[in-house]
C-alpha cells in the first residue's frame, strides 16, 4: 500500500457519498455531491500525479485507478438516469463498454501486459468529468429560486446532447483500447 494506492481506493469511498448526496434530501445536498465529485476527481489527479513522481506504479494500482474512476462517473451517470435527468440506455451502453474494457484489462494484467489507460481513455473520463459538472450544476440551479421552469427543457437538451456525444467518445475509446491491445498482442506471437 502507498500514497498514490490510497488515494484512489479513497476515490471509492466518495463514490458511495457521491451517490448518498445526490438521493439526500434538501438543498445543501447537490452541493455537498458537486464537493465530493470534484475531491474524487482530485484524488484521480493526485494519485497519478504522486505515483509516477514517487516511483511508485504497481499493477495493482493501474488496475484500481480505472475501477475507482468508474466507480466515481458510474455512480453519477447510473445516479442521474434513476434520476430521469439522462436516458438510461447511454449509461448502460457506456457502462457494458467499461466492463468489456475492464476485463481485457484484467487479461492483460494476468499475461504481464501493461494495463494503463490510452489518451483517448483519458479524454473519455475527462469528457464524462465535464458531463458530471454540468448536470450537478443544472441540478443546484434548478432548485435554487431564480431558476425559470421554461429553461429545464433547454438544459435537459443540451444534457442530452453532451451525453450522446461522450457516449460516442466512450464507444470510440473502447474500441481503440482494445485493438490496441489485440495489435500488441498479435505483434508479439510473431
């Protein structure tokens, strides 16, 4: 156990306040889950950030940190659709691909392979920060008593947009992550 490996199991632990505050009742909760979404993004920064500085990469830990950043978006997106703010069937197609995309990570762990996340990975979790954000904002504004009900029908719009174009975002970064990995497999029995 290191710093970096702490920091993204503590990513967990906000994923599940994350969603206890989105469900809470009251006006302070939305800005408690905005709080906790931005520390658990902060932790993915840092942990990162603090294990390559240290030295300190383990396969455990390349493993953790993308369950860990999933647990945190899934638990929003997964939260938001019971919430009927985006359609379930994004989440649940974007979430099918992270599983896939997860066991061949796990495959690759068990043959020695470098499990680390592609840029286009990175992007993907980045575009799905943003989403986050976005629709954390639209849920604290939309109760606060300046908000006009005529503008609920252009956010949930310009929601939906934004989560189809990371859905594509998701598919597209799916897909080249593993046959990445099918390449450098295929590469290597030559």
């Amino acid at each position: 156990m290191n710093l970096a490996n702490f920091l993204t199991l503590c990513r967990f632990g906000l994923s599940g306040l994350l969603v206890y505050f989105l469900f809470a009742d009251g006006p302070s909760s939305k800005y408690l889950a905005l709080a906790v979404f931005v520390l658990g993004c902060a932790t993915d920064y840092l942990d990162g950030k603090i294990a390559r500085r240290l030295k300190e990469i383990t396969p455990l830990g390349q493993l953790l940190d993308p369950i860990a950043d999933k647990a945190l978006n899934y638990g929003a997106l997964l939260s938001f659709a019971f919430l009927s703010i985006i359609p379930g069937w994004i989440v649940g197609v974007m979430l099918t691909r992270e599983i896939f995309v997860t066991l061949v990570r796990v495959a690759g762990l068990r043959t020695g392979a470098a499990v680390s996340a592609e840029s286009l990975g990175k992007i993907k979790t980045i575009s799905q920060d943003v989403v986050i954000v976005a629709v954390l904002l639209f849920l604290i504004f939309s109760e606060t008593g300046w908000w006009n009900e005529a503008w609920t029908g252009p956010a949930r719009a310009v929601i939906l947009a934004a989560m189809l174009g990371v859905l594509i975002l998701t598919l597209a970064s799916g897909l080249s992550y593993v046959l990445g990995r099918f390449r450098r497999a295929h590469a290597g029995t030559r």
